[in-house]
C-alpha cells in the first residue's frame, strides 16, 4: 500500500460498521426477496464479518445480479471494492448508490476518494464538496480524508486560499500538524501540485513552508520567522518564498517585508499576490501613486482575479475617487461573493459614500458570511 494514502484507508476503516448509515435511513423499500437472494446475502454478510472479502465480493456481486436495488449490499460491495484497491469498480457501483442514495454523504465521500485514485480529480472535488455539505454520519475519519483530498485537490486547481483555509481549520480542530505540513506547504507557496507529486529536491522546501505557516497560525511567530528564514536562504531562487517570507513581515517588520516582496517580483515578475500584497502596503503607507500603479498593473495581468479589482479599489478610494474604488469593490464582490474582506470593504465605502441601503445589504452579508461552520 502506498505510504502516502495510509491515512485514507484508516478513515475507512473507521467508519465501520459499513451499514446502516445515519443518511441511508430512508432506504426505498426493496422488492420481495427470493429464497436465492436471502441465502446470497446472508452468506455475502457472513463472509464479509469473517475478513473473507474476495469472497464476499463475489457473493454481494451474484445477490445484485438478482436485486440491483439492494443498497446495502452495494454500500457493502462498493466499500469492499475500495479496500481492495478496485477503485474503478468501487467508483462505478458507487455511482450507482448516490443515484439512490443522493443524501448520503459517507456515499459522496467514498465515491470522492475512488475517483482522487482513478485521478478524476475535478469530479472527486465536486464530490468532496457533497459530502461535507451533507455530512459523513459523525465519522472523524472519513472527514478527515475528505478535507485533506479535498483541501489537496483545491491546490492542484490553484485555489490556494480556499486549500489553506481548509487544512487551518483542520489544525485548529485539533488533527495531527505533521499530518498536514505538506500540503499547507504546497498551498502556501502556491505550488499546484498533490503532496505526492512534489519533487524530490523540493520537499524539504516545502516543508519548511508548511511548518512555518503552522507555526504563525499556532502564534509561534519566532518559530514561524526561523523556519521562513531557513527557507530563503537554501531555496533563495525559488518563486514563492520570498512572498511567504514577505507576506509574514509585513505584519512585524513592513520595511523588510516590502524588501521581500520586491525581491519576489524579481524572480516572479508575474506573480500576483505579491504585487497585490505591495500596493496594499504602499497604498497603507502613503505611497499612493505607487500603490495605484502596482494594483493597476495586477489587474490587466488577471482582471478575473477578485484580489486584484479589490486592491484597485481601494487604492482609487485612497486616492479619492470614490465611485471608480467602489465599481472596482463590486467587481471583486462579483467574482468572490463569499469573501468577507471583499464584503467588508464595500459595507465601508459605501458607508462613506452615503449609499446606507447598499452598505446595509454588504453588513448583513459579513454576518452570514462570518456564522461559524461545522469542523472538520
């Protein structure tokens, strides 16, 4: 078995036993049952309980032949399946089971972690998502893959801060930080790939990324400040480090921190969040015209980058023009509706614009946006 997914097959493991679920209680009703069924069946669960599964599997194959509606033999099939490393067959009978079974997010779930093996991975997002939006029936386990995956794949597609704010959640509920270095490593430096997909002479850089960013998320800062410095100085060249290394100093130390930053956008002269993160500051200092350009730059390289329109805008509000800031804020409010920063900005530039009923829709929208949600 493969190091790297040992965790997923104890999260399966945990949510035994297999049936029945919390979310299947409203299984449709199965037609009458033959006399061959019930004896397949019965013989499948006993199999199944005594460990043989290549015998189980074949016994829960031949009762579904004869009854196709049986959920619970194809849960039981479909997680066999999985376990034995049939992620093609695990995820084709489990298609079959959502379609039945569309509030079962252990389904989703497991249909999510079959297709992140068969690297179908924008389809195993979506089903990610599913299921955290339905819930996994009280399994820690099976939830922890599922934001891990999901967190993981969030990356692959270069959705770093959404990655990010799910592996902190993970830390701040208490998994095991080792367990996610890696791929907070990956996120931070917005390297877009899967933690088993990282270079050999870039894991080490990405560890330092990941146990800094957990470190400062911990209020570590004199550890998080080591393991950022350690970074630059063997990875020196590399794109991302020097922003992440900026990113932090910007908040203790600005002078170094827009060093940093300038100093990314030697090696990355199209790498965005810096040159968002470097007009804020300016904007934040006084330096206006040189905060406009840089946010003015940041948007021709990505006008569909809501940081970009939001950085814009605020500078043109800085800088007095109000209704050209605020045109920029709902650009960015349109593109990333669920962002509270973005939100929060619009409620207090139309607020100073004397738009109370615009700002009223923007305050109520942070408060629903900042309810807390449930943990991983």
């Amino acid at each position: 078995m493969r190091p790297h997914f040992t965790f997923l097959f104890l999260a399966l493991a945990a949510c035994s036993p297999l049936w029945p679920l919390p979310a299947l209680a409203q299984a449709r009703t199965a037609p009458p049952q033959t006399a061959g069924f019930q004896r397949l069946s019965r013989a499948a669960e006993r199999a199944r309980q005594a460990n043989r599964d290549d015998e189980a599997i074949r016994l829960y194959q031949r009762a579904l032949e004869m009854q196709p509606d049986w959920d619970e033999g194809l849960w039981n099939l479909s997680s066999l399946l999985y376990e034995k490393e049939k992620y093609s067959e695990a995820r084709d009978r489990l298609r079959s089971f959502v379609a039945d079974q569309p509030k079962a997010g252990m389904g989703w779930a497991l249909l999510g972690l079959s297709e992140f093996q068969t690297r179908e991975y924008a389809r195993a997002l979506d089903h990610f998502r599913q299921a955290m939006t339905l819930g996994m029936g009280g399994s820690r386990g099976m939830a922890r893959s599922v934001f891990y995956y999901a967190a993981a794949l969030l990356t692959r597609f270069e959705m770093y801060d959404q990655s990010q704010s799910l592996l902190f959640d993970m830390a701040r509920a208490g998994q095991a930080e080792s367990f996610l270095v890696q791929a907070l490593g990956l996120a931070v430096l917005r390297m877009p790939l899967l933690p088993q997909e990282v270079p050999p002479d870039r894991r080490e850089m990405v560890r330092l990324a990941g146990e800094g960013a957990l470190a400062l998320n911990d209020q570590h800062q004199d550890e998080a400040k080591k393991l950022f410095r350690q970074m630059t100085t063997t990875y020196p060249n590399e794109p991302g480090v020097h922003f992440l290394f900026g990113a932090f100093l910007m908040n203790v130390r600005p002078e170094e921190g827009i060093r940093e930053m300038q100093r990314e956008l030697e090696i990355s002269p199209f790498h965005l969040p810096a040159r968002v993160r470097l007009a804020d500051e300016y904007v934040r200092e006084g330096k206006l015209d040189l905060g406009l350009s840089l946010a003015e730059e940041a948007v021709k390289l990505d006008p569909n980058d809501a940081s970009t329109h939001m950085s814009y805008g605020g500078a043109l509000i800085a800088k007095g023009d109000s209704s050209g800031g605020i045109r920029e804020l709902e650009m960015a409010r349109d593109q990333a509706p669920e962002t509270v920063r973005i939100r929060w900005a619009l409620f207090r530039a139309y607020s100073a614009a004397g738009r109370s009923e615009d700002a009223n829709r923007e305050k109520a929208a942070v408060e629903k946006l900042s309810q807390p949600s449930g943990q991983p």
